[in-house]
C-alpha cells in the first residue's frame, strides 16, 4: 500500500510517472510528493519514508507500492543524487542502532559483542590471494620490471 493512491503516481496513459511525482520538478499542483526534509504544504516528503525503512523493497512499497516503479526512478539521473545521499543516511542509521546494541550487550558482559566494537573498523584477516588479484598483482610487477629495464638501458655504466 502507498503513501497515495495509485491513479495519482501514473500517468493519463498509465505510465509510471517520475518527475511529475514531485513539487519541484513537474511544478504540478497534482505532484503528491515533495523533495524537502519534511512534509510541506500537503506535499509528502518521501525521505523519512526511506531512511526510516527496514530495507529498501519496504520503502518502494511505502512509498510507491511497486517495486518496478521505484527501480524506474531510481534510474532516473535526476534522482540520483537523492538516492545516493538518502541511502547513505539510512546506512549510518543502521551502522548506529547496530553498534548502540552492541555497546549495551558489551556493557552486560557480551564478550563477543566487545571484540565485535573494539574490531570495527579494522582490517579483517583475509585468506589466500584470488586468481584475478594474483594476475593483476603479476601485471603490475612486468610493468615495473618493464620500466626498470628501459630505464637501465639509458644510464651510462660508471668506470671503476
């Protein structure tokens, strides 16, 4: 269910509309949502809807009902930078809740939850190289080789 009725997210035709959702954009007086931070003049601001969401399939269906209709405007070039910086939001909410939890489980004793808060942000062990690392990594060592070989070719031996 969204945030709006349907017949007011498509077109006349039917078609999933993107720009026309919104105030700023279409400059339509039927535009149901706005871009700002928060409701205005009737206008729903879908931000709080998305960085408060669950998941992002939870903030499609919020927000538009459709999972098809959401993936049409995030596509869109315009939306981008709203995305990316909404997204970026609501991954610093979640990376936050997650360590709030883990903080209150390391102050009862959690020794796992501890290490998990002192470990955060560190580089993890990691194991065997890939093939594709190892190729690159081969690469990049016959360039180096390459250019200290042609380097050595214009320097004059010195005479002893």
């Amino acid at each position: 269910m969204s945030l709006v009725p349907k017949n007011r997210l498509r077109g006349p035709q039917g078609h999933y509309l993107t720009q026309g959702l919104f105030k700023e954009l279409y400059m339509n007086d039927d535009a149901p949502f706005t871009l700002r931070e928060d409701d205005r003049e009737g206008y729903i601001a879908i931000k709080p809807h998305f960085v408060n969401a669950a998941t992002e399939y939870d903030a499609a269906l919020t927000i538009l009902g459709s999972w098809e209709h959401w993936t049409r405007l995030k596509k869109t070039k315009w939306f981008a930078p709203y995305f990316d910086a909404w997204e970026a939001e609501r991954n610093l909410r979640e990376e936050t809740e997650a360590k709030k939890i883990l903080i209150e489980e390391a102050e009862n004793g959690n020794i796992t939850a501890a290490k998990a808060i002192y470990d955060n942000g560190k580089a993890s062990k990691r194991g065997r190289p890939s093939k594709a690392e190892k190729s690159k990594n081969l690469t990049k060592e016959q360039e180096i080789d390459e250019f200290l070989t042609q380097a050595m070719t214009k320097v004059t031996p010195i005479k002893a």
